[in-house]
C-alpha cells in the first residue's frame, strides 16, 4: 500500500463529467489499496472568470479580498469531486487551505508555505477516507485566506506530498509527460521517459508550462518524486522527475524551452565605475521587478552599455525606472526592445561534452538567426532572438541536437 498525491488541474475538472473521471480514476487507485490525496485546481477558465469579476468593481483589486474572491474556484471542486466519489461508494472529504490549515505567510496573491499541519489528513487517511483538497490556497497567523499565485496547485500537492512523506506525488495534466520541446512547435518532439529535477528545474524556470517552478523547488528542496502524467488517457508512465542521474540514458540535451514573454531593457553610456550595476539595478528590485539575463559591454570613452531583460508586462515600468536612473548616474540614453523571445537548451549531459554551444550558434546561424544576448550556466544556454524567429530557432535546435531520436545507451 502506498500514500499517493494526485493534482488535476483545471481541463482536469472543467466540466462534470470530467471530475466524474477524475473520481473513477481516485477510486481504480483506492481498490488497489492506497491512500490517495487529491489537489484540484478550479475548473478551466474560473479564476480568470473571477478576477475579471473584481476588475469590474476596482481595476486594481484590493490583494486581500481578491484572494477570498479566486480562492472560491477550487471549494466548488473539491465538493464536487468529494460527492463524485462518494456517488462511487467510497468514502471522501474535502478540505480547503484554512481548514488543514496550511500555513502561509501574508504575502497576499503570491503567499509562500510555512507549515502544513497534517494530523487531520492522516487521520482521515487511516479511516479509509479520500482526502480531497484545495489547491492554490493557505491561511496566514491572522486567519486570512492567501493564495500562492498562479499555479499554486501545483505547490500545494507536492507541499502536502512532503509533509505527508508521500510515495509519489503525481500532477495529471492536458499532456502525457514532459517532452522535449513543445509538440505544437515541432511535432516530432518526444515524451521523456525520466527528467532529473535540475534538468526539470532549468525548463520550468525557462518557460516550459508543465510544471509551475515554485512547485518543482519544493520537490528538489524536500526529495519529493514527481510523476507527470495525463489526466485524459491510461496509457504510460508519465514522465519521472528524479534525482538519480546515473541510472538515466542521459542525453547531451534533454529539452528545449523558450519564453515569449520578455522585454529587453539597454541602457547606454553608463559611467564605467564601480557600484554602477548595483545603481542601476537597485532602483529596478525596488519597483518589484524581476530581472533575467545581464549582459554589459565595454563602450567609448570610460562607458559601459548595460542590458537586461523583464517581463514583458513590466517593461514600461522598468524605462520609467531607468528614465530615472539615466540622470542620476549620468548615462546617455535609455532604450527598450519588446520584440524578443528566449530561447533555451538545457542538458545535464552538458557537463560532460564539450562544443556545445558551437553546435547550438552553428544551428542558428544555418538559419540566419542573429543571437541578441546569450547567458549560460552548467547544464542550460539561453539565447535571445526576434521574437519572429523563435519557433524557426526550436525547430532547428530540436533537429540539430536529434531530440526526436531515442537515446541510445551508454557503452
């Protein structure tokens, strides 16, 4: 017998007969004698639903109603799921964040887990109960609904999966697996048997949507073993997320990622002295902006350019900021570049062969791609390029590196 963490997300539950599946597939897991867990997402399309709602009121949503507001998608489907299942004759209850509790902090919209107490649960669990529960959802020490930002089931499940020492936590999607690229851009893109999680890691926070990132740092951080599966069909395993990379056919690169949703920030004629990143840069973390990849380069006459890319969304912010920042330190010129996409290898297989990146440079000049920034670590490299090019760039690099070919093993 095994305790088992199952997340549907919202095309999981977004109609009624889809959580009747759902709950004929808990109950095909309960008669073969485990413990299930299960964390839903609202149903497809509801918390947009709702947070539009609220626009409606206020442009600009007062944080802490706005989350007592979104988190009502997923009470409604855990109570259906829990009648669903009990229709099948098994015996369920539905929790929501504050009734388990799991404990938040006050960050309201983007609130980040401190504590589950799981004594409830594993008391349901022992009385032959499934235990259903509200993703995307806690309560802070002053008993205020928080949610965990978009994609929270996602942190919810694996949070509960380590708290309750689960054997697998298993996130059920629109997809069977992770693959190596997205099949709508090349359709010879193949589902992954096993990733490790720096590998999962790397593509999550490169713009692969399987997988929220906060939720595959909360796996790495406590070794809990994730399983990426199809909410749809019965067919495969999935894909593995796991640590064991000796035990893996471990290609050169495993996948491919790419992000449009960036915006690349330049700045000009910064004074070439010390302290000059951290002036620039400052100013940018305290307008609540996150930034990705840096690169600075020599200019005329003692100066630096210094370039940076955001969220396309906080682009405009960021140029206010640095308008700003421009006459304070003395820089000529601020520019902004909103036609961009990222673009990402990511290997564990890197680390151990070399030419890389020149295969990688050599496959997109062929294409006459030209690379506006670069930014590398052990096991990724990104590139930036016109947006109009990114899905030619996928392309090439997932035929280059022969990602549709079942890796062969290692002699």
């Amino acid at each position: 017998m095994a305790l088992i963490v199952q997340k549907y997300g919202g095309t999981s539950v977004g109609a009624i007969e889809r959580i009747r599946n759902v709950a004929e597939r808990v109950a095909k897991f309960k008669m073969l004698g485990h413990q299930v867990v299960v964390v839903l997402s609202a149903m497809s399309g509801e918390t947009n639903r709702l947070i539009a709602l609220a626009k409606e009121i206020d442009k600009d949503p007062d944080p802490r109603e706005l989350d007592v507001l979104v988190s009502t998608g997923e009470q409604v489907t855990i109570a259906l799921l829990a009648m669903a299942l009990k229709d099948l004759g098994l015996k369920a209850r539905s929790y929501t964040g504050w009734q388990i509790p799991i404990r938040t902090d006050s960050a309201f919209n983007k609130a980040r887990i401190e504590d589950i107490d799981d004594r409830a649960l594993r008391a349901d669990l022992d009385s032959g109960q499934v235990v259903v529960v509200a993703g995307f959802q806690g309560v802070d020490s002053g008993n205020n609904i928080t949610t965990l930002g978009r994609g929270g089931s996602d942190t919810t499940a694996v949070a509960l999966a380590a708290a309750l020492r689960a054997d697998e936590c298993q996130i059920y999607t629109d997809v069977d697996g992770v693959y190596t690229t997205d099949p709508r851009i090349v359709p010879e893109a193949r589902k992954l048997d096993v990733i490790t999680f720096e590998e999962m890691l790397e593509l999550a926070s490169l713009g692969s949507k399987v997988l929220q990132i906060r939720s595959v740092e909360f796996a790495g951080k406590y070794k809990v073993k994730l399983r990426v599966l199809s909410s749809f069909t019965d067919e495969g395993e999935g894909t593995l997320i796991t640590f064991e990379e000796d035990s893996m056919e471990q290609p050169i690169i495993s996948g491919i990622a790419y992000n449009r949703d960036e915006a690349k920030c330049t700045i000009l004629g910064v004074p070439d002295r010390p302290g000059v990143a951290a002036n620039i840069l400052g100013p940018i973390a305290d307008a609540d902006i996150e930034v990705d990849m840096i690169v600075q380069n020599v200019g005329a006459n003692n100066t630096t350019d210094f370039t940076f890319t955001v969220h396309r969304n906080d682009l405009k912010k960021a140029l206010d900021v640095l308008d700003v920042v421009k006459d304070s330190i003395g820089a000529r010129e601020v520019m902004g570049d909103d036609k961009i996409a990222k673009v990402s290898i990511v290997g564990v297989g890197m680390r151990t062969h070399a030419g890389v990146a020149s295969k990688m440079f050599h496959a997109l000049a062929a294409e006459n791609i030209n690379l506006r920034m670069i930014s590398t670590s052990e096991i990724k490299i990104s590139v930036v390029v016109e947006d109009k090019y990114m899905e030619l760039a996928v392309r090439a690099l997932h035929q280059a590196f022969e990602l549709d070919r079942i890796p062969a093993l290692d002699a």
